[in-house]
C-alpha cells in the first residue's frame, strides 16, 4: 500500500486503467499509521487511475464507542506487529477529497445499506464505511468541478 507506483504498474500489466476501475481499501488504511500519510498514499494510488474510480472504503473508528474503540485498538496493538490507527469519521472522509460520495455517506459500517438488512448479530462493529466514484479524466461535469466543504456528507456530496 505504500507504493502506489508499484501497485499501479502490476495493475496496468492485466488491467485497462483507462475503463472504470473500483479500488477496494477494505481493512487497509487503518494499518498506515498518521505519519506516513495515509491520505496521501490513497490520493497518489487514485491520481495514477485516469478512467473512471469507484472507491471504497471500510476502516476502523475512533469515534464510534470511542472507549471502546480506544480499549480495543490499545489490546490489539499491544499484541500486533502491524499496529492499527483508528480514525474519526472527519479523518476517514478525507480520502474521499474531490470525490462525490455515494448515499448514505460515510457511516457505520452497520448503516451503510440503504435498506438496512435484519440485524445480525456481531455487524455493529466500530467503523465507518463508504463509496465514492470520480470521473475519468477530461470528463468531469462542470457541475461537479466545486467540492462542498460540508461535514454532513449528505447524498450526492462531495469529500474534502
């Protein structure tokens, strides 16, 4: 993950980036602490995909049962070589920066679905999940050339 050049280049070899492409960061981001700039690995990893992007994300929170969520993370990383780093729903909308984000937004992973199936035990798990897509290059609606700099991540909303 922290060589998006490598990762886009063994794409490439099997993959036409020009079509539409879905990158998945499902369980991912959360292993890439703050000082590496997580965001920044995302947004090179998404620059070098010139058709059309669906992003989607899942990723771990601090701000959803924030004591649990600060217990558990600590347990895991005392007992892990690969360390975790939770993050607030603000800190995980931005790899989402100039993308428009589908409804319902960044949520729970538990409230990601627009009709919610029944409730399953164990799916109320501390994180925030979400989908955003982008225009291939050279073809971005006027309409969308502005991001919003709302935090309510309402339909049709752009990250920032």
């Amino acid at each position: 993950m922290r060589e998006p050049g490598k990762i886009l280049a063994q794409a490439a070899r099997t993959l036409d980036l020009s079509q539409p492409v879905g990158v998945l960061l499902i369980a991912v981001l959360h292993f890439i602490p703050d000082r590496d700039d997580p965001w920044a690995i995302t947004a090179r990893l998404i620059d070098g995909i010139p058709g059309d992007l669906h992003l989607v994300i899942g990723h771990a929170a601090s701000d959803i049962r924030a004591g649990e969520a600060a217990e558990m993370s600590r347990q895991y990383n005392q007992r892990s070589a690969s360390p975790i780093t939770v993050r607030t729903k603000e800190q995980i909308t931005r790899f989402f920066h100039g993308m428009d984000i589908w409804p319902p937004g960044v949520v729970p992973v538990s409230q990601w679905w627009p009709t919610p199936p029944e409730t399953i035990p164990g799916t109320d798990v501390a994180g925030y999940s979400a989908i955003g897509s982008r225009p291939a290059r050279g073809n971005t609606p006027s309409a969308q050339s502005t991001p919003t700099t709302s935090d309510t991540n309402q339909p049709g909303q752009r990250g920032h």
